[in-house]
C-alpha cells in the first residue's frame, strides 16, 4: 500500500475477465468473440477473511483488455488485496463463458497468486414482460449451465445486478418502502433470481450466492427475503454522495450499521467510490472517501468485504459516465498508468 506504483508496458496482447458492472462492457465482451477461495459463515459474525479488492473489466473494455492479466493481478496483490469482482456474460446454450480466451489467464494468475474471482453472472435472457414461472426457468437454466462449467472455479457467485431497478417505479423514491416498487415487475424479478440460485445450487451444492442492491434500496432485498428466494450473502453499492444524502434525508450516519440491523446475513460492499463524471474531482477526494469507509467495513464484524469501483479510469466511456472512477489513471492511453493517491 505504500509502494508507488508507476507500470508501463506494451499494449501488445491483452487477457483477462470482466469485474464491475455496466451493461456497455458485456457488449464489448460479446464482440470480442463469439463463441481456492477463503471460506466464511453465512451467520456473517464469525469469519477469519475480510475480502478487500477492486472491480474491473478484464473481459471486455480496451482499458483492461490491454493489460495482461498477471500484470492486472499483480496490482491488486501489491495493494494488499485479495479478491476481484468481474463482470461475466456466458452463453446461454452451453453456460461457457463468452471470452475463454481472456478468462482462462486470468484464473491462472489469480490462482497463483491466491486471489479470489468473484464474478458478476449477467441475467442476459432476463426479460421484465414474462411470466413468473418463465422468469424463474430461464434464471434456473442460466444458473445450471454456468455453475455446470465453472463450479470447480468460484465458491462466490454475485448473480444479477442491481436488479431492483427492473421494478423501482421512479427514479425520484428512495426504494426504502414496498410501495415504492411495482409488484407484479418485483415478482418476475425475483422468479428470476430464485431460478438463478436454484440452478446454480443444484450443480454446485457449496456455492455461496450474492444478490445486491444500492442507495436505500435496501427493502428490495427484504423484499426478496419474504417472497422465499434465497441467497447467502447481502450486496451493496455505496458511493461518496449516498454517504452525505442518506445522513441528511434518512438520518444514517454508517450504512454499515443500517445494514447489520436490517438483515442477519453477512454483508459485502461490492462497489464503493467516488463519483467523477466530469473529471473534475481530485485523487484527494477520492483518497478522503475510500479510507474511512474501508474502515468502517473492517470494524463490523457482519460485513465480509469491501471492494473498490474500479481498477482503472475508462477514458473511452467519455464524461457523464465512468471514464474517471479508476483508482489508476492513464499517463498514456493506454500502454502507460500511474497509480492515483489512493492505490500508492
């Protein structure tokens, strides 16, 4: 963590797999082609791994895609961490997924170095408009073919993401009440998931599922818990300004503590950062934000991990989106990346 570091290497040939979550990167994953973790209790207070990482898109986006995957490995280990969150699109024929070729590497890197993989498996068959019984098939079928091929690879499977969006009925309510979502969408939602955790369960028994939500979205997964779909692990996304919006609009001082009081499952924050969309806020800010929330984590005994959005900026996204959320920075696009204050 007190390294600097400063990498330059050659944008020759890139490897990797996906982290994060934006629906842009799994179309660029598409395109490209066609075709031994920690253990913890699911009661959530009595665990010996905090998982501290980073989100990236090693499987998808020119940023990621142009630096190897050891290299991309490298750095996480050289910050003290641990795991990496990817965004995983896989076929729905056969469960593989879309871009072995950038896959297969990074697992290889990951596993030497003892980094856990924790990949985001997209619902691309989703479809808002089906029936209940459709909506949890597909999601069972989906969930099968892919824990049937990588079952042996991840004990941590984040299914879905931010899903509570498909049924949130505006974008202005807080999502903190039941009458703030649409309930015949909700149910076709959590059909979905239900199939989702059902398929991937039944080829790999062990598995431990995630589902996660954002901002006071948190009746969602209360929500999901009484309509009797079940997952393992509660996921979160936090960014700088919920922390001062849900002080002042719902009187929350620690999400953290908001969260343990709701739920009894462990909790993981699987994005937390600093929104810059028009590259005008400093490292300092970003630094300011992630250290204390980052302890906050460490310091109750429910959440099991806090893993940072992103690895590196993604100029290509162009302002408005998350072309400056990387706590690297390109000094040459994209074959020369300096660490921001943060990551040194």
């Amino acid at each position: 963590m007190k390294k600097k570091f400063f990498f330059i290497f050659s944008t020759a040939s890139a490897l990797l797999l996906a982290a994060a979550c934006s629906k842009q990167d799994l179309i660029e994953e598409t395109q490209l082609t066609e075709g031994p973790s920690a253990t913890m209790s699911t009661s959530g207070k009595s665990s010996s791994t905090f998982f501290y990482g980073v989100n990236g898109h090693p499987l998808g986006t020119k940023p990621y895609t142009s630096v190897p995957a050891k290299t991309q490995i490298n750095l996480l280990k050289g910050m003290g961490m641990n795991i990496y969150r990817i965004d995983v699109q896989s076929q729905l024929d056969n469960g593989y997924i879309t871009v072995p070729h950038l896959y297969k590497p990074l697992k290889e890197a990951a596993d030497a170095a003892g980094v856990t993989l924790l990949p985001m498996l997209y619902p691309r068959d989703f479809d808002i408009n089906l029936s209940e019984r459709q909506s949890y098939e597909r999601g069972r079928v989906l969930g099968d073919r892919f824990a049937r091929r990588y079952g042996n690879d991840f004990t941590y499977y984040n299914i879905g993401n931010e899903m509570e969006l498909r049924c949130l009925l505006s974008g202005s309510l807080s999502g903190a009440s039941v009458s703030h979502y649409d309930q015949k969408k909700f149910k076709v939602v959590a059909a979905y998931l239900k199939g989702m955790n059902d398929g991937i369960k039944s080829k790999d028994p062990n598995a431990k599922t995630i589902i996660n939500a954002n901002w006071m979205h948190y009746q969602y997964l209360l929500m999901l818990e009484r309509h009797g779909v079940k997952f393992d692990i509660v996921g979160y996304h936090w960014y700088d300004e919920m922390e001062s919006l849900a002080l002042k609009n719902h009187n929350i001082s620690d999400i953290t503590q908001f969260l343990s009081s709701k739920f009894n499952k462990p909790i993981w924050f699987l994005e937390v950062g600093v929104r810059n969309k028009t590259g005008t806020r400093s490292e300092a800010e970003q630094k300011a934000f992630l250290d204390p929330f980052i302890a906050k984590c460490r310091n109750n005994p429910q959440v099991r991990a806090a893993i940072i959005y992103q690895l590196f900026d993604e100029p290509q996204k162009g302002t408005g989106l998350e072309a400056n959320y990387g706590i690297f920075k390109w000094a040459k696009q994209y074959t020369e990346y300096r660490a921001k204050s943060f990551a040194r």
